[in-house]
C-alpha cells in the first residue's frame, strides 16, 4: 500500500494519471497458536503458521514492494521479528526493540514507501518516530524525532488519514470510546475526532476501498467480528463480518493474495434413503457409480441415484454396535485389476480381506476372498475399521485400542500390539507367512514392534484421510475430549498421538510428559459432542472454493465442521450451520470425482452441494 501511494505522489509531482490505490483487508492472529488468517479483497482467506505464544503481532512493508507481510515483538526476549513473505517460516529481520512496556507502532512516517517499526511509550504518550528498520541482529536505533500526542491509557495505531502518503498518529480512549487523529508527526491536538465502536473493541486502520485514505476499523473479540468504516466519522460499518479463531488479535494491511473465490453456501442432497446402517460411501477413482457400506455386511451400489436390486457384495458379519463391515478401499488400480479390500468382525476378530468384482461390474466376487489379516479383539467396542490407501500406494488400517473403557491393557501404547494403532502394509507384495508385504520404511520393520505399526497411540480412530501427503486423524475420546490430529508425510512415521496417556490435550493416565507426542490441533469437549465422526478433504469441482477444505461431524450433536490445513497450520474451524445437522451421524465419504457424502444410521445418504 505505501509504495502505490508514494507512486501516486510521484505521478502528482509530474502530472500524469495516477493508478489505483491498493484496497486493505484484515487478518485474524490467533496468539496462543502462532496462526495468522489473512483475509484476501474477495473474502476468501489463508491461514499461515509464525510466532510463539504471547507475541504481539502487526504487519508492514518491510521490503518497500507494496506487500504487507507479518511481524512480532516478543516481550520475553525485547526483540521485533520480521518476514518478507506471507508464508510459514522464519523470520527475514530480527533487532532489539525499546523498553519494556513499549507499543510497535507500524507506518510509513517519511512518505518512501516503506514501512518501519517506531514505538509508543505509554507512560509518556509520546511516539519516537524511527525511519529507518533496525540493525538485522542489533538495535532499534535512536529515534528520529519524538512527539507527545493524546492521554497515557489510549491505544496508538497510525494512517494515513488524509492521502499524502505518509502515516501519522491515531488513538482510540478506551475511557470515552472516541478516536483521535492527527495529520502530521507533530505535537498537537488531534486535526479529527469522532466516537465509534464499544468498550473492548480493538481498533486498527487500512484503505478499506482503494481510495488512498486509511480509515479506522474495529476488531470485536466477543464475536470474532471485524467492522469497517470508509469515513472519518461517527456511524456504523460499512463493511462488517466474521474472520479468525477465539482470542485472535487484528492486523490490517494489503497482503498481496490470490485466492479463489470462496465457496458459496451449501446443502444436503439426499441420494439415497431407506438403507441398512450405512457407515460409508466410495467409489474408485472416475468411477460414476457410489459405493455404500452397510454397517450388516452388504455393499450396496448407487448407479444414477437409484439403488442396484442386488449388493455388489454381501457378507456375513458380526454386527451392532461397533462391530460390522466397516470400511472398504479400492485398489489405486482397480480399473485394471478389480481389486478392493474390506475390513470387517468376525465373532471377536477384526478381519481385512481382498476380494475382486466378476465379469459383472456390479458384482463382486465373494469367493475371491483373500483374508490378508486377522487379529482378536478383547472386548466388542472401539473396532476402527477404516482402510485407505496413502500416496505410496501402501494400504492403511485404522485399529481401534481393544475396547472397554480407558484402554485397560494399556494397548495402545504397545508397540507390539495391533490395538490401538494405524497399520501399514503392501498388498501388492507377498512376503515369507504372509499375505501382504511390510515397506521398507515401517518403523518396526526391523524390530522393536509389530512391523504393520505405522502410528501408535490412537483410541478409536473413526476415519482418517490421506490428502496430499497429510494424513488426517479423527480419534473418538473417552470421556471428555474429542480429537482431530493432521500430519505431514515427515511427521508420521512411528508418531505417538498419545493415548492413552493423553486424551487430546488433557493427561488421561499420566504420568504426562509432553515429549515423544503429536498432539491434536482440533479438539472439542462433551459439551458440544460426544463421538467425532472424522471426515475428507474436498477434491472435487463441483464447489469452486471448496477444494482443500477437510470436514468432520459429531455422531451424537449431528453438527458438520470444517477447516482447511494450509502452510503447515490448521485454519480456523467453522461450524457449517448451512448444512444443519445430520441426526446419527455416522460417516463422511467421496465418490469417483472428489465430491463429498454424508451418512446416517437412519438409512440416508447425502451429497454436500451449492445451495441453491
């Protein structure tokens, strides 16, 4: 923004046409996370990972190229930390900053087009105005100038308040809700006054219209909600809406994004009702027909929203409560070899078998069984079931902990146990007294554990998701936690989400030492559900937007979430009241395109779609 406006005074000077202002928009700073949601012109937003707990976050164009990026004060060490991008990392410029009880004051003071860190010093109501950024690694250096303006107890910020191009003083009293501009950095009274906004709003200030003049917004924390005004006076927003996480901090600037529209509204589609306790929807890549698991053992297919007369397959199962056909995953090359894989109880047996269709594309062949694993379950309850294949065309087994209540044998935490784990294994590759083969890169391969362990430490993993080299983890809690935990492709082998010392973040069996585990970034209490049901990133095209969004659902409030995981942090988690709530239920699925399913244990399955 400043180096367009320092253009701008520079085509003043010599007559010619001036260009286009750069429009601000906000961001949402999640202190507690180090998370950074910044909210692009068309509404869209991006969730960036930088700094430690307790930071005080603003942004500013450091590199004189028009683009705001973030930076913090960290009180703890006294220094500023800068980055030139608006992307997950480390910082470009750090220096020693002030005294403590200092304010940042972000602003371009001499018109250059640059942005620079001076400081606010409370107890003095004065700004030191500094022009030039610190020494990389050194001090803030002395100020400039200095000027006292306004009342100790006001909250500064700056802008341009008159289209000059260069940034002066603000403040906003706490004590009478009024804002106080000035137009030039100098000692004075302030050249505009007016009141807007609450006790406990957070003030800011950005070119909310491209018009070349900052004007003052309004940060809410008791909604989440950021207000924008296009005028120096007293009146309501004319922009308003919500962005960002509980307990985020606003900044304001032009971010330099490029994000695709957001997605629109969205509804539930009913495709398909009067089944027999769905627990899944699949269906091989490009393939047009829909795929439903039947908690009772059949694979019922949907062709053109009208169910076949006959399952695809039907099996004879152990079913109710937790048991049942549970899962099914088709083989990455299934149109050429026909191959897909179940998992399912058997008495007290968890079983994982291979079978593959007939002639017949919608019959399978169900005297091609090929048990690939088997293993006991002690107790009837917390069976997993999920089966998906990750990126390296491996076959992964979600297994619940063995069952009962707080994990009892401590399976979980045994890596020689097959409870309580993700498995891992090679169904193309046989080896010596097996049906299946170990990769190479397992981390008990050689020793030390069960050579199928991918992952320990998981209660009852129902459904996971492989996306992009992110495995996503929904885990059902015991008795008070409810968990989601994302991990990229460097963070899973051998993990440890912790269970059952930890039930998400809360010690469940302690002792609790937090070394050695991956915590979750989701998480939510039983006073908003009681059974997570994990989900699936969106991949499809039929919802511009969409793509990249991960939903989840709680079996016993119905509600449906969404994040999205970008940048290597998970964005801000919104409760898709569009969708309403979906009674029991019991799963997410996808069909040959990417689009996304959700069903019930009442019998119906629905597609998520645009509202109308």
């Amino acid at each position: 923004m400043k180096g367009v406006r320092a253009a701008i005074a520079a085509l003043l000077l010599i007559g010619l046409a001036l260009p286009a202002a750069a429009q601000d928009t906000v961001g949402a700073v999640q202190q507690a996370k180090g998370h950074w949601t910044l909210r692009a012109p068309n509404g869209n937003s991006t969730t960036i990972g930088y700094g430690n707990p307790g930071d005080h976050p603003f942004v500013g164009d450091w590199d004189c190229n028009g683009t705001d990026t973030p930076g913090l004060y960290r009180q703890s060490d006294g220094f500023v930390y800068l980055k030139n991008t608006n992307g997950t990392g480390v910082a470009d410029i750090t220096f020693f900053f002030g005294n403590p009880g200092d304010i940042p004051i972000v602003g371009d003071f001499d018109g250059d087009g640059c942005d620079t860190v001076s400081i606010y010093r409370p107890s003095e109501a004065r700004f030191y105005i500094i022009n030039e950024l610190g020494r990389n690694g050194g001090g803030l250096g002395a100020a400039d100038y200095s000027y006292v303006f306004g009342n100790p107890g006001d909250v500064p910020f700056a802008g341009d308040w008159n289209g000059d191009g260069t940034d002066t003083p603000g403040l906003r009293r706490p004590s009478d809700g009024f804002v106080y501009l000035r137009n030039t950095n100098s000692q004075g009274i302030a050249d505009i006054s007016y009141f807007y906004g609450n006790p406990g709003d957070i003030v800011y200030a950005g070119d909310w219209n491209g018009d070349g003049v900052d004007t003052v917004g309004l940060y809410r924390p008791s909604n989440r909600t950021f207000y924008l005004r296009n005028s120096h006076s007293t009146g309501v927003a004319h922009q308003s809406f919500v962005l960002g996480e509980s307990g985020s901090y606003p900044v304001a600037g032009s971010f330099g994004l490029s994000l695709p529209p957001p997605p629109p509204a969205l509804r539930l589609q009913t495709v398909a009702t009067g089944l027999d306790a769905p627990v899944f929807v699949a269906a091989p890549q490009g393939d047009d027909r829909l795929f439903v698991v039947e908690q009772t053992g059949d694979i019922e297919i949907i062709d053109g929203g009208v169910k076949n007369t006959t399952p695809f397959l039907r099996l004879t199962v152990t079913s109710g409560g937790e048991r049942g056909l549970l899962g099914l995953a088709f083989h990455p090359d299934y149109a050429s070899n026909g191959k897909f894989y179940v998992n399912y109880t058997v008495g007290s047996v968890t079983r994982v078998s291979e079978f593959t269709v007939s002639a017949d594309p919608d019959r399978a062949n169900p005297s091609s069984e090929r048990i690939l694993l088997e293993f006991s379950q002690p107790f009837s309850n917390h069976n997993g079931g999920m089966l998906l294949f990750g990126d390296q065309g491996y076959l992964l087994i979600a297994s619940g902990d063995g069952g009962s209540a707080g994990d009892p044998g401590n399976r979980a935490q045994n890596p020689n146990s097959l409870l309580g784990k993700i498995l891992r294994i090679d169904v193309d590759s046989p080896s010596s007294g097996r049906q299946y083969g170990i990769p190479a890169d397992n981390p008990f391969r050689s020793g030390g554990g069960a050579p199928e362990v991918w992952l320990l430490g998981v209660r009852n993993p129902w459904r996971i998701d492989y996306d992009q080299g992110n495995l996503y983890v929904a885990d059902v809690g015991q008795g008070t936690r409810e968990e989601i935990t994302v991990l990229r492709a460097s963070q899973q082998r051998g993990a440890n989400l912790g269970w059952r010392v930890w039930e998400g973040s809360h010690c469940f069996a302690g002792p609790c030492a937090t070394g050695g585990y991956a915590f979750p970034q989701v998480e939510y209490g039983h006073n908003e559900g009681c059974s997570i049901t994990g989900g699936f990133v969106y991949r499809g095209s039929a919802i511009p937007g969409l793509q990249g969004t991960y939903f989840f659902g709680d079996f016993c409030s119905g509600f449906v979430r969404s994040f999205r995981y970008e940048n290597q942090v998970v964005g801000p988690v919104t409760t898709r009241s569009d969708l309403g709530t979906v009674s029991r239920l019991s799963s997410f699925g996808y069909d040959g395109q990417g689009e996304l399913y959700v069903t019930s244990l009442q019998g119906r399955v629905s597609r998520i779609v645009p509202a109308p």
